[in-house]
C-alpha cells in the first residue's frame, strides 16, 4: 500500500513537472512573440511618423506658396523661362 501511494505521488509530481514545463514553453512562445510584434509595430510607428514629417514638410511648402500669391507663380514660371532662353543664348554665343 506504501508503494501504491507513493507511486501515485512520483507519477503526480512527474505530471506536474510536465504541465510546468509545457506552461513554461508557452509563456516564453508567448513573451517572444509579443516582444516581435512590440518591435514591429514600434518599426511601423516610426515609419509612419517619418511620413508624416515629410508630408507636413511638403504642406509647409505648399502654403508658402499659397501666401506668395497664385499670380506670383506664374510670374516666376515666365521669368525662369526668359533665365532659360537667354542662358542658352550665351552658351550659343
């Protein structure tokens, strides 16, 4: 009868072991993949603010160009060209 308990007890203590370990493997599984994900989506954040940086750059550019007038454009399109022309007339020359 001792035998008979205290086999059932190793047996009990061997399963327990086992279940241990198998949460154990899960809790590790468990921790590298959200620490991958945390890194991926920290990647992806960083990504995305860049993006926004370089949008709001863009935008900045835009409104300044608004605030010099919709006319003045134009006018320095014309002028570039005219730059242009007489540039390549002198490399002519």
């Amino acid at each position: 009868m001792a035998n008979s308990v205290a086999s059932r007890a190793v047996l009990a203590a061997k399963n327990t072991v086992m279940v241990r370990e198998s949460i154990d493997k899960k809790e590790d599984e468990a921790v590298k993949y959200w620490s991958e994900r945390k890194e991926s989506i920290e990647k992806e954040i960083g990504d995305l603010s860049r993006q926004a940086d370089e949008y709001r750059r863009m935008l900045d550019e835009i409104d300044k160009k608004i605030s010099r007038g919709i006319g003045q454009g134009s006018q320095e399109a014309v002028v570039g060209e005219k730059l242009n022309v007489v540039m390549n007339a002198t490399d002519e020359l």
